[in-house]
C-alpha cells in the first residue's frame, strides 16, 4: 500500500508538468496580450481606454515583450519555489488572491460531494427496496429532473423565486454585515446559512444520477443467490439489504467518486459565476478572458494539484473498501 | 490563595467598567450637528493629542466646493458609512468619484476649468512658459506638507531613464520636454519650448494624470533606488505608489484607504483628516467618515445588490437594460434611480477604415458619394428600436453635443447640422449615389462589382461582448441595409483582442466603437486623426509618430490636421473653439468618415432614499472630464436615521 502510494505521488510529477506546460501555452494561444485585452475592456466598458496610458512601458514591466518559453520558465522556475508571480489585473502577487478562494471551493465542492453522497445512498436503497411503488416512480420522476436540469439554471431560477417571493437576495457567501469583518460564530453561522443553496445547487445532478445507479446496483445484487440464502436463513429484511446486499453494490460508486471530482469543481465555478460566490471559478474565467497568465496558469495548477489528490484518495478508498483490487 | 481571587475579581471588575466607560464615551460629547466644523471623530483625535487641531489642518485658503446645481439640497452632519461597489479592482469608478485632486479642475458642467490644488495659474505672453500658484498650506493625508515638490519629483521620474514611464505627451513641445521650475514651495513653473496653450487642460483632464503628478516624495523616497540603496530598480517603487491599494502612501484624496483586501474585492476608506475642500460654512469635508466598497465583476450580482437596497449611492457600473427592473425596486429597494446624459453621439460608431488594406476597397472608401451610400443604408431608427429599446436617439455620428466647443447658439446650430447630415435611411438614395458613381454592374447574385471586376465585399468587425448585444444587433440591421445597395457585407467577430488590435493597426475594412468626447483639444482623435485610432489608424499612427510610421495625410485628413496644430498654437481661447467648428464642418461637408447609429442614452444612477446632496443631473459618460468627481460628491451625506 505504501509503495502504490508513493509511486501513485511520483507519477503526479510529470503529470502536472504537463499540465502546466499545455494549459500555459493554451493561455496564449489568442491573439494579443493582457494590455491589448485591458484596452478592449475599458474601450467595451466605459467606451474609452486613455485613462490606460503609456502601454508600452507596461508591457515592458510586465515582460510581455520576452518570448514564450522564457516566460514560462521564470513562471514555473518560481512557482515550485512557492512565488507564483504577479497577477496584472488585481497588481497583486497571486498567493494573496487565491489562497481562501480555494479554501471556499475545497468547502462547496466537498461539501456537495458529502450531500450527493448522503442523500443518493439511502434513496437508491430506497427505491430500489420499493421497486415499482408509487414512490420509486416519484423517485424516479424527480431523479431525470435533476439530472436534465443544469446546475446554473437551478441557480438561477432559485435567484429569481428567493427574491420575488421572499424579498431575499440570494448572492455571496456572507451578508454584507459580516463581510469582511472577522471571523467569529455569528460569521460562521452566517456562512453556513448562506452555504446549503450553492452546495445543493452544484449537488443537485450528482445526486440525481448516483440515485439511479445505486438504484440499479443493488437490485443487481439483490438478485443474486447469496441475498436468497441469506434470506432463507431467516436474517432480517434490515441486515439482509444493509450488511450484504449495499456492501457489494456501493463499489462502483466508490470509483466514480474520483471521476465525479472533475464535474463538481467545473459545476461549482459555473454557480459561483451565477450566484456570486468567493470561490476560484470566477476568477479563473476572467483571468482567462484577460490573459492573466500567471493567475491564470497559477488557478489551473492547483485546480489540477486537487484533481490528482482527488483522485488518489478515490483509489485508496476503492482499494480498502474492496480487498479484490491489487496494487500491481 | 484568597488574596489572589480578590484580585483577579477586582482586576475583572476594573476591566469591565473600563469597557464599559469606553462605551458610554460617545461622539456625541464633540460638536454636532452644523455648529461642528469638522467630524467628531477627528474632534476626538483632537482632544486626545493625536491630531492638530481643524485651522492647522486646513490650507489658509481652502478651496470651497460647489453647490450650484439642481439636486443640492443643504449642508449635512458628519458621520455615516457609504456602501458601494467598484467593477474592477483598480476602482476606477471610485476615482472618478473621489480620485480626483489635480491641480486644476473641470467645471461640473464641463464648460471650463476652476481652481483646484493651485489657487491661480498664467502664461507668459507666448504661451511658453505656465506659472501655478499653489494653494498654501494643503496637507498630505498624514500632515506632510503638500508643495510644489511634489511636482517637481513627478517630472524628475518622467525623465529617469530607469523609471519606466516617460514624460507625457503634452510635457513636449516639437518632441522637446518642458522644464520644470519652483522657485518657492507655492511656486510651480513650466517652461516650454514653444506655445503650449492647452497644459491647464490636460492638468486638469481625467483622474490618471492628477494621480500620476501628485506623487509623495517624502514617502515614495524610502522606495526610490537614489535614496534607499536597497532597491535597484523601480519596481518596488511602483508597487508602493498606488493610492488606491496601499494605505501607507498618503494622498489627496477627500477618503483615504484603510484596506485593501484579497484584491480589491473588499475595500474601505476613511476620511482624511487633512482634506482640503471645506463647504459654504467653513466645515471640513468631506461628510462621511467611510467608505466600504466591494469588487463586484458580474453584473447581474449589481442588480441584486441594488435591488437588496445594499447600495447608497452608485455612479456608473448599472446597464441601461436593467432599467425597468430598478424601477420596478425603487420602493422596496429604498432608493431611487437618476438618468443623467452619457453624451454618447454614437453607441456604436461605424468605423469606416480610410487606410483599409485592400487597395479597391480603400478607392471606393475615399470616394464621398460611396460613404454616403453607406450612411444612407443604415436604418437608425430600427437600430434604437430594436438594440436600444427606443431609448436612445436615432442620428449621425458625432462626439457630445453637451461639449463646450458648441456651447452658444451658433455653435448648437452646427452641431444640430452635424446630427442630420446624411443620417436618413434610403436606399434609393444610396443606391443612386452608387450608380452615379459607375458602380452600374452586378454578378449573378445581384451584388455590385468594383472597377476591377470583383464583388465588392466588405468584412464588418463586431465586437464578442459579453456585457451586451447591442453591437451585435446593429451590425446585423446594417448588413441588411447594405446589401440593399447590392453591396456583399459580412459580420466577424474577432476573438480575444484581435478586435482592438485590428482597429488599432488599421487591418479592417468597417469597425465599431463607441463614441463620446466632450473636450477635443485634450482627446481630438475623434474629429482630428491624430492617434491610430477609430476611422483614421495609419494616418493617425503618422501624426503621433511626427511621420516616422504609418500613412501621411491627404485631401481633408490634411486639413483636418493643420487645424488641430492651429489650436495648439492658438492663445484664443474662443479662437480654438473656431477650429474645432471649422472642422466640424469638414466632417458635414467631405464627410461622412464614420457612421452613426443610435445616440445619447441616459446614464443611470442609484441613489439610497437617506443619501443627500446628488446632483440630479449631470455628465455621466467620456472619462476626461472625471464626472461625478467635479460636483465635489464630498458633500453628500447620509441621513443616519433612515439608513
């Protein structure tokens, strides 16, 4: 188990150097620079850029003017030394703007994964256990919603319904009273009120679809002949379904545990975008609009550092769940 | 053991009423209400020795703000938090509204300049030399004294060759930099090498070059490579001179930054204890004591913050297709919405390249009757109909009607010329105009043919915004029109920056750009090509570069351009508005150049029920004039009660 560990670790290296390689160049790929793009926003935003003056100059001190591999490597040269370098819209070094962003997107995408998780479990038995009953259909009906709604319409909508019906708007992580103020309960007991809408919106397909293959899976296995032995032995309905049958049908849903990662960060960046929330996805899509290459390249880097992660732990939990996997 | 209860009880007990009498300790103790003249938290700091008194704080001669204009209601208390937001973490929106402390200021009405930082300013008698005379006894926001020092520091960086930016362009005169003289702390004086008529102008013009030349030298010097061997170059040094984010470099600004957080997306101000600006009473301004300000990038959370009345007052960052839906808040919201001018005379401009690159193209383009065949084609009205709503006005494309340049009736007149001229929608008109000019045959498609045979295609760059799709819509209703002429049109949308970077190196054919300008003599590259800009780039790139790059001048682009080098030789202030018209009438006559759409739409602003002294009118649109900042918003003031 150690050594799988560590030679999984080993080949994060140059999986991430690849990463960082092609997400660089894919950065830059559009033509013209971050100053170009500045210009074309203050021209779009406000119809005039001349408050943006001496370009040139700028583009000097920002090394606009090197060629791209030397860029790169002063980039990635700082970056295992922990100086990610400076982002040119915010004119700040990026590790002040993303640390806590990523703590809120750990916190959303974490958090939706544990309630996509606990609420498609126990339904899938459900339903399963209730095979055709007017509740499995209900089930059913509301698991296709889920999954044929997207996420960012969810959002939506619930912004609109929060605010014309109850006057709420629904927006941030914080209301403005706690904003910026230091944290204290009443701030986490602020964030918490505000944290279940993103968290059940990100979680809301998800949960949907892992419904329908739990579902699935278990009605697989309570087929099977050990299940009818079981029963035959006069064990409980109760012990028969929980200890046996959802033991062997909760596998698969371990393994797309790693692969469900990937969509919940994508989801929570396009709801942050919506509802407004502190979180790297909307940061990341506009430095990505302005080619702000170092908080760009930066956002992607640790976004993958977190998908490697993700993913080994998937595997360690599939591999201690079921004793059949080797680590050959 | 005891013993040592007691103590830590009596200990307690002590701190516990030492809280306690902080608490009861209340600002209410120092002058309130209109007899106060300044905030009682600065008359606090006062009494407690950390801070001089009021009369040493303010200059001998402080500059009193404005109050002559509709929506100014009376003189307010201290005291309050201003909630808003800013659209970019570099706060432009908030330096436009309190960024502003330039030497000489734009009127609010824009219809000339004021003093500011400098009581007086002259010219010699040739325009060559400019003396200011400074305000005595301005203070920086930690007490430093502000003198003609700073100035001179500021030149002396536009001249280092380590410092990367250098002079700006109007320090030149024939490509040789000014000189920079202070004779006495109160004295600043700039000598050209020629007449230099409009500096007081570009003084005063914008937020970014008062911020650029009002620079603290007794603090920047701790970063400066000369002073501080520690640095050997001037990064540091540029890192630390943002008065917007850093908030140890003192500044000029009415509020100071306390805090600049994760970026910019949070941001609070307080007062500055040593602001310049009193009010009709003599009281210290500004009103509020703070400012919280958060980033707010995307706009439908704008909408949201407005609507949830989180808002107290917000010039610029609103769209004009949420109208009916901030109308519709007003009441719950507990504010209230204004429509001031944009000034825009065209949203968007059609760009008509004059140095398109295909040859044939670029003939027919410099053939009058084709561009008015093109002006002809546009259907204005659906334009505002269908893009607009019909909120704006349909007409041709100018720069603000609300310009000084055609402030008396003459000069409306023109400008009422200028809106009409070619701005109808006919076709048979252009079709005429086409045919006239032997542009007779058409392919199998019924598409006109250019001299040399081919179809005439024109590619019609169309920006990819995301804000809106106004440009979007127009450019479809124009192809529509054009090809009714028989003339082949075809929408692209460049991605990226390629859409500025074509404008600006002069690769399209037709281009859109907003338009506004309310002062030509700082920003003429709308009327007069003299930046790589809009409908002139190469000619423009041959102005600016005095003819070392792009195309040279022909025909009206010549003309057009001798007047601009007219007004900068012109000490008559009235003369140089003569030239401005003269041109204006180059453009009516030999013109089109560029092609309006739909004009002037109003600009929105939010304005909380217990937020007082909002001008209810005014300029909301081109930069240079640094509008709501001229209206002195120091002076609005917040009714605690009702908040």
């Amino acid at each position: 188990m150690g050594t799988y560990i560590l030679r999984r670790g080993l080949l994060a290296i140059p999986t991430l150097l690849a990463i960082s390689i092609i997400s660089f160049i894919i950065i830059q790929l559009p033509q013209g620079d971050y100053l170009d793009r500045e210009i074309q926003r203050l021209e779009e935003e406000f119809g005039d850029s001349s408050s943006l003056t001496q370009v040139e100059e700028l583009r000097e001190r920002y090394g606009l003017n090197e060629p791209l591999w030397k860029r790169y490597f002063i980039w990635m040269g700082g970056f295992v030394r922990g100086n990610f370098g400076e982002s040119f819209e915010y004119k700040r070094e990026v590790h002040e703007l993303i640390w806590d962003r990523i703590a809120f997107t750990l916190i959303i995408s974490i958090g939706s994964l544990v309630f996509t998780y606990v609420a498609a479990i126990p339904l899938g038995i459900y339903s399963a256990t209730h095979q055709y009953n007017w509740s499995d259909h209900f089930l059913t009906f509301l698991s296709f919603v889920g999954m044929s709604l997207p996420a960012f319409l969810v959002a939506l909508s619930l912004m609109v319904f929060a605010f014309d019906i109850f006057g709420i708007p629904l927006f941030g992580l914080f209301s403005a009273y706690y904003e910026g103020a230091p944290w204290s309960w009443g701030k986490l007991g602020d964030l918490i009120k505000h944290l279940w809408i993103p968290v059940i919106v990100v979680g809301v397909n998800g949960t949907a679809s892992l419904m329908r293959i739990m579902r699935g899976n278990l009605l697989d296995v309570l087929g099977q002949p050990f299940v009818q032995t079981a029963r035959a032995k006069g064990l409980r309905e109760i012990i028969v379904v929980g200890k046996h049958a959802v033991r062997i049908a909760i596998n698969p849903l371990i393994s797309i545990l790693g692969m469900s990662l990937p969509s919940i960060l994508s989801g929570s960046a396009i709801v942050s975008i919506v509802l407004g929330l502190p979180t790297v996805g909307p940061i990341l899509l506009r430095s990505l609009l302005n080619e702000d290459i170092y908080l760009a390249g930066t956002l992607l880097m640790m976004l993958s550092l977190l998908l490697v992660i993700g993913n080994l732990l998937a595997d360690i939990a599939l591999a201690w769940v079921d004793p059949r996997i080797r680590y050959e | 053991m005891k013993r040592v209860k007691q103590i830590l009880s009596m200990l307690c007990l002590l701190l516990l009423t030492g809280c306690a009498e902080n608490r009861v300790e209340e600002l209410t103790d120092y002058p309130n209400g209109l007899e106060a003249k300044e905030a009682p938290i600065l008359a606090k700091r006062v009494t407690e020795g950390k801070l001089p008194p009021v009369e040493q704080r303010l200059p001998q001669n402080p500059l009193v703000a404005k109050t002559d204009f509709d929506g100014y209601e009376a003189p307010g208390p201290y005291g309050g938090t201003w909630h808003r937001f800013h659209t970019h973490p570099e706060l432009g929106t908030w330096k436009m509204t309190a960024g502003y402390a330039p030497l000489i200021r734009w009127k609010f009405d824009a219809s000339g300049l004021e003093p500011g930082l400098a009581e007086s300013w002259e010219f010699n008698e040739d325009g060559s030399m400019l003396t200011l005379h400074l305000r005595k006894g301005v203070k920086w926001s930690d007490g430093h004294p502000y003198t003609s020092e700073s100035f001179a520091f500021y030149y002396e960086l536009c001249q280092d060759e380590r410092h990367k930016y250098g002079a700006p362009v109007w320090c030149k005169v024939d490509g040789k930099p000014m000189a920079v003289e202070t004779p006495d702390d109160y004295t600043l004086v700039m000598k050209f090498a020629g007449p230099n008529w409009l500096v007081p102008l570009w003084l005063a013009t914008g937020f970014w070059w008062c911020n650029q030349y009002n620079i603290p030298k007794h603090y920047m010097n701790q970063f400066h490579p000369d002073y501080n061997p520690e640095y050997t170059d001037f990064i540091e040094f540029e890192r630390q001179d943002r008065p917007y984010q850093n908030p140890r470099r003192p500044t000029l600004w009415p509020w100071r930054i306390t805090k600049y957080e994760k970026g910019g997306f949070r941001v609070q101000l307080e007062r500055n204890p040593y602001y310049y600006v009193v009010d009709e009473l003599g009281r210290q301004l500004p009103y509020i004591d703070r400012v919280k300000t958060s980033l707010v990038p995307e706009p439908q959370v704008r909408v949201l913050k407005i609507l949830a009345g989180e808002i107290d007052c917000q010039y610029r960052g609103m769209e004009l297709r949420d109208l009916a839906l901030y109308l519709k808040g007003e009441k719950k919201g507990g504010y209230q919405v204004r429509q001031w001018k944009s000034t825009a005379g065209a949203q968007p401009a059609i760009l008509i390249n004059w140095t398109a690159p295909e040859p044939a193209l670029r003939a027919l383009i410099r053939e009058q009757r084709f561009r008015k065949a093109l002006a002809y084609g546009i259907d204005r009205v659906k334009c505002n109909e269908i893009a607009w709503r019909g909120l704006l006005q349909p007409q041709a494309a100018t720069v603000s009607q609300e310009g000084w340049h055609f402030a008396d009736a003459d000069g409306q007149k023109l400008f009422e010329e200028w809106k009409r001229a070619d701005a109808d929608f006919d076709i048979d008109k252009g079709n005429a105009l086409l045919d006239d000019m032997g542009l007779t045959r058409r392919d199998k498609d019924g598409y006109r043919l250019r001299p040399d045979g081919k179809r005439i295609e024109m590619l019609m760059d169309v920006p990819s915004s995301n804000l809106n799709s106004q440009e979007n819509d127009i450019g479809l209703i124009v192809q529509e029109g054009w090809e009714q002429l028989g003339l082949r049109t075809m929408l692209y949308t460049p991605p990226g920056a390629e859409l500025s970077l074509r404008r600006t190196l002069g690769k399209f054919t037709i281009s859109m750009h907003g338009e506004a300008e309310m002062d030509l003599f700082t920003y003429p590259d709308w009327v007069f090509p003299t930046l790589p800009k809009y409908w002139h780039p190469k000619v423009g790139k041959w102005y600016e570069t005095g003819g070392e790059k792009g195309e040279p001048p022909t025909g009206p682009l010549k003309r057009l351009l001798d007047l601009y080098d007219a007004i900068k030789r012109e000490p008559d202030e009235k003369q140089r508005h003569q030239y401005v018209r003269d041109a204006v009438r180059i453009h009516i006559d030999e013109g089109p150049f560029h092609l309006g759409s739909a004009a002037r739409s109003p600009a929105l602003l939010v304005v909380a029920n217990h937020f007082h002294n909002v001008p209810n009118d005014g300029i909301l649109g081109p930069w240079a004039i640094v509008t709501p900042a001229t209206s002195y918003p120091e002076q609005c003031w917040i009714d605690e009660e009702k908040q």
